[in-house]
C-alpha cells in the first residue's frame, strides 16, 4: 500500500491554463505538506494543515490554493499557470507538525 | 527560525571508499534533525534521524549520522559506498515545539558513486 500518494506524476501544460494535483496519504497522519523542488533541486516548503487547518502558508502566489476536504487529502489548484511554476511538487504528511515526513513520489509540472 | 547549511553541492566516490556529508543548522530552540535521500526521478525517503538520546544515530543502508550540539553540525556518514548509493541527499532541521513548525532542507548534496 502506498503510504503518501500523489496524481498526476506527470503534468504537461501550457500557460494560462488552471490545474490540479491531488494527494492523499493513508498513514492517519493529521499534517501535510506540499514542496516545490526547483530544478536544482532546492526543497522549499509551500503550505501545511494540521486537521484540516492552513498553519503554514509561505510566500507563495495566491494563483496557488490548496484544499484539504479531509486529514487523509490535501490539493493543490494552480491558476494561470506560468513558466516559472515548472518544477516537481512533493506532498508529504507528518504525524505531528515538524516530525517526521513522509513523502509521494512528486508530479512533475512541465508549463509550455 | 531555523536554517540547514550543506557545505558540500557535489561529492564523488569511488565505490567502497567512505563518504561523509556535512550539513550545519542553525535554530534559537532544541531541533529534531534528519537526513534523506532522493534517488533520480523518486520521492524523498527518510535515511535516519535524531529526535534525542544517543548522539550517534544509525540509518538505514549502512548510514550514521552523528549530532553535535556545540557545532551545530549533523554529518552523514557510510563506511563504504555502493554504486546504488548514487543519489541526492538533504539534511533537514524542525525546532521542537517552535510556533508554525516545519521541516526546513539543506540545498542538497548529490552523490557520485564511481566504479
């Protein structure tokens, strides 16, 4: 069973166009996360729930929402996609924030 | 707030010679530190990681990592190398108990295990 999964792994797009990635994860964890992994490879965290809850909310451009309609689920709706959102973007979840985490396998966002 | 230093970008090895990563963190409150690695094209999986206790923290794949709280320092460690350990490796920090707290990462050191 895979712990933190994450759909699509591959997302090819052109600019201007609005998309989704979805995550959910089957650890019972109460936090997730989701990172944007530029292309040398730098990890920075965007946004994390704790129950449901927005807690961290780093700065990144309103074009990006994301949704957690439960603990188990948290999207990411990107708006108006830009060249520069191209990158790999990795969901995670913890059991308590700032422990340990667990990550999916990412989804790589190519905008053309 | 806190921050993770890996002073080495780029680290190449020949196969079964010992490798080292440093990484250096800097944190105002008592830190959870953990190191993991990225194989091409792969997710994050955790290597090892220190929450307290034993300073000296034993990982999966042969990995050690040892924790010095008076240099701020949490190297990784492998005796020797195997080609399959060619990959990305981050360090990261979480200050326990610290407002909004979150896993910061290191820039990442990447691995070349050579033949």
């Amino acid at each position: 069973d895979t712990a933190v999964s994450q759909t699509p792994k591959y997302l090819v797009t052109q600019m201007g166009n609005d998309k989704s990635i979805k995550c959910e994860q089957n650890l019972g964890h109460d936090t997730m996360y989701w990172y944007k992994q530029d292309s040398k490879k730098f990890l920075k965290i965007m946004f994390s729930y704790n129950n449901k809850e927005l807690i961290i909310n780093e700065t990144v451009p309103n074009r990006f929402s994301p949704k957690s309609p439960d603990k188990a689920h948290l999207n990411l709706h990107i708006n108006s996609l830009e060249l520069g959102d191209s990158a790999v973007y990795f969901c995670a979840s913890s059991h308590n924030l700032g422990t340990e985490a667990f990550f999916g396998q990412g989804t790589r966002l190519t905008v053309v | 707030a806190q921050s993770v230093t890996q002073l080495d970008s780029q680290v190449p090895v020949f196969e079964e010679a010992p490798v080292e990563l440093r990484c250096n963190y800097s944190s105002s409150v008592s830190v959870y530190l953990f190191w993991y690695v990225q194989y091409p094209n792969q997710g994050l999986q955790l290597l090892l990681k220190y929450l307290s206790g034993s300073t000296l923290v034993k990982g999966i794949n042969g990995f050690e990592a040892e924790f010095n709280k008076s240099q701020t320092s949490f190297h990784l460690r492998k005796p020797s190398v195997h080609i399959s350990d060619t990959a990305e490796y981050f360090c990261a920090v979480s200050g326990i108990k610290a407002a909004g707290n979150k896993l910061t990462f290191g820039g990442g050191t990447r691995v070349l295990v050579k033949p």
